[in-house]
C-alpha cells in the first residue's frame, strides 16, 4: 500500500514540477539496523504497539468500565425510556451480580491478553527473529508494560495463563496458572526490572518510578487476593511511595484541573499517562464524556459529539468525598473542578441559546 501511495504521489509531481527523479524513498523497506541508529527514537517508535494498546482502557465495557461501575462512586441507571437497559448488564455491574457471560469480560480478556503476546511479547520476538539482543533498558521497559497489562488480569480473573513467548504452533492452548503464581511473575518482573528502567519523567512511557508505583499497587492489594497471611506487603506498599515522594520527581499539582486538561504533560504529579491525541491515536472516543453527557449537550459545550446521557455520579459518595456542608456548599475546592449539578442543556436553538452555569 505504501508503494502504491509513493508512486501516485511521484506521478502528481512529475505533472505539477516537471520533476525527473523516478527513484522515491520507500519507506516500507526500512530495515531494522536503519531502526536502530537512534537508539531513543527507536525504541519510542518499536514500543508504540504496547502503549497504544492501553487507549482502549477507558473505552465502552472497558477496564474503566469493570474497575469504576462496581464502585459507590458511579452508576448507569436505565433512563425512563429504556436506555442503558442492555440486558441488565449495567445494573449487575451495580449490584455486584454480574455472570461470566456479560460482556465486559471476555471484551477486557481479549485486550489485556492482546497486549500481553500481541504487543509485548512480539516485540521481543521481532528482535529475537533478527538475530538482535535488546538493550537492557528496552527489556526491562517491555518486562514492565507486560507486567501493567498483568495486573489487571491478576485483579480481574486472578488464575490466568503466564505467556513469555510469541510464536507458537497454531491453535496453542496456554496453561492457566494460580493466582499467586501469577502474583510472583508479576512482582518478579517489576522488582528485575525497576532499577534499569531511567530516572527521568517519561510522558507516557514507564521509567523506574512507574514501576515502582504499579509494585506498590500490586502489594497493596496483595492481602485481598492471596489472604491475611500477605497483609504485611502494605508496609512495603509505603516503602515504595515513599521512594516515589523521596525521588522529588513529582509533587501535587497546585491545580487540580490540570491533571485532566489536554496540557496534562505539564502536570507534576502524573507519574506514567496513557497516551491519547485526536489526530494520531485510534480509537479516540472520549466514552466517559459520550457517557456522562445529555444528547443535548453538544451545543452547550462546543464539543465534537453530543452525549449519551448515561453515566451518573452517585450523589451519597459525591457529598462524603467533597465534604458537603449542605447539597449547594462544599468544603473542598476540586468539587467544582469535578462535577456539573443540574441540568446541563436546554432545547433553544444555537443561535438564540444562552450557556448555563455549571452549579
């Protein structure tokens, strides 16, 4: 394909410029020695499949979906006319009365398990196959975004398959391991790999403090999913963020809407970013916004696509987070660089339509 395009464009050159030179560059012949020149640039460009692959973490019946929806701090009701019914796959989230058969599940399973052998694993063997040996930083980076995409399998479905390899014989089944054999892998390949990765803040990219951050999550929740025997990992849950705090690489930031703004790379207390941009990412589908908004609200907000009127806030765990003294006054400051109250659209046409305060 990239041929064809090179040469239609040679064809529209010769026509406009009167240009001689027949010999374009071809891009898809690029080998990977010519790759491998810039040792920075190039390991960016051959990790992209790993980090890519972690956009579709806040898409529909997401891992954003599975991590957020069984929580007190939102729901998606069945509107009045039948919507977000879907078979009551949205209300079992909420009462914890989910089946194996709802979607979600074998939606999340497909992408973690893709980005695991698809992405990780086949960047390690596209430079076993040409014969190259990895840095030891690279390796430690794809040892670690593997163990990312493992913690959430760790959580979700606890005994999963441990896979290190990417070819193997067709219709290969895998044997699952046991939860705290996929633990070990997990905190094995990020204590080995932590102290290789860079020091320095990497936007979207793992560096030391990421992974250690990710272990820290991994101990944390240790004691839930192996027993009270493991409740000790907690202190070393605080061993590792006071690591984090001690490196002075990162801080609070002074502005809490910061974080969330499409200038977030600024921000000072982001330690590893999921990378999303409109014009060269795929899939960009903003779900939260599409969810949380009305239909209506596209005019209101001068946004790219209206609403689907459908993720909800619950109000008892909005007024207990933000310290409510009453429903119109509350005491922390990032409520209202958080939430919209009341309704958020009218139906007077665009033209004549006035903006409504967000209260």
């Amino acid at each position: 394909m990239k041929r064809k395009i090179i040469r239609l464009s040679g064809a529209c050159a010769l026509l406009l410029a009167s240009c001689t030179n027949l010999d374009p560059d071809i891009y898809s012949d690029m080998t990977i020695d010519k790759i491998l020149d810039d040792s920075e640039q190039s390991s960016a460009y051959l990790l992209t499949p790993m980090y890519g692959q972690m956009r579709w973490f806040n898409e529909d019946r997401s891992i954003w979906d599975l991590t957020e929806l069984g929580t007190d701090a939102w729901v998606i009701p069945t509107n009045s006319d039948g919507g977000w019914y879907d078979g009551g796959i949205w209300l079992r989230l909420d009462n914890h009365e989910w089946k194996s058969t709802d979607p979600h599940f074998s939606t999340c399973w497909s992408h973690l398990w893709y980005g695991i052998t698809t992405c990780c694993n086949r960047v390690l063997h596209q430079f076993e196959e040409a014969g190259l040996e990895l840095d030891e930083q690279t390796l430690a980076e794809v040892r670690a975004v593997r163990a990312f995409y493992y913690y959430y399998l760790l959580s979700l479905f606890g005994n999963v398959p441990i896979m290190e390899t990417y070819d193997v014989p067709k219709d290969y089944m895998p044997t699952t391991c046991d939860r705290k054999e996929v633990y070990d892998f997990v905190v094995r390949e990020l204590r080995e790999s932590m102290d290789k990765l860079p020091e320095e803040q990497r936007y979207s990219r793992f560096n030391k403090w990421a992974a250690k951050h990710l272990l820290a999550k991994v101990y944390l929740n240790a004691e839930s999913w192996l027993g009270s025997e493991y409740a000790a990992k907690r202190d070393s849950t605080l061993i590792l963020c006071n690591e984090i705090i001690g490196s002075t690489k990162y801080q609070l930031d002074d502005s809490f809407s910061n974080i969330f703004s499409l200038q977030s790379e600024t921000s000072p207390e982001i330690i590893f970013a999921v990378p999303y941009d409109e014009t060269t990412g795929s899939p960009i589908f903003h779900c939260i916004y599409a969810k949380t908004q009305h239909w209506a609200c596209k005019p209101i907000y001068n946004a790219g696509s209206g609403g689907y009127n459908g993720l909800r806030a619950v109000p008892s765990y909005v007024k207990e987070t933000f310290d409510a003294t009453d429903p119109d006054h509350y005491n922390d400051k990032r409520y209202r660089q958080s939430y919209c109250m009341g309704q958020q659209y009218d139906s007077i046409l665009p033209s004549s339509r006035s903006i409504l305060p967000t209260v």
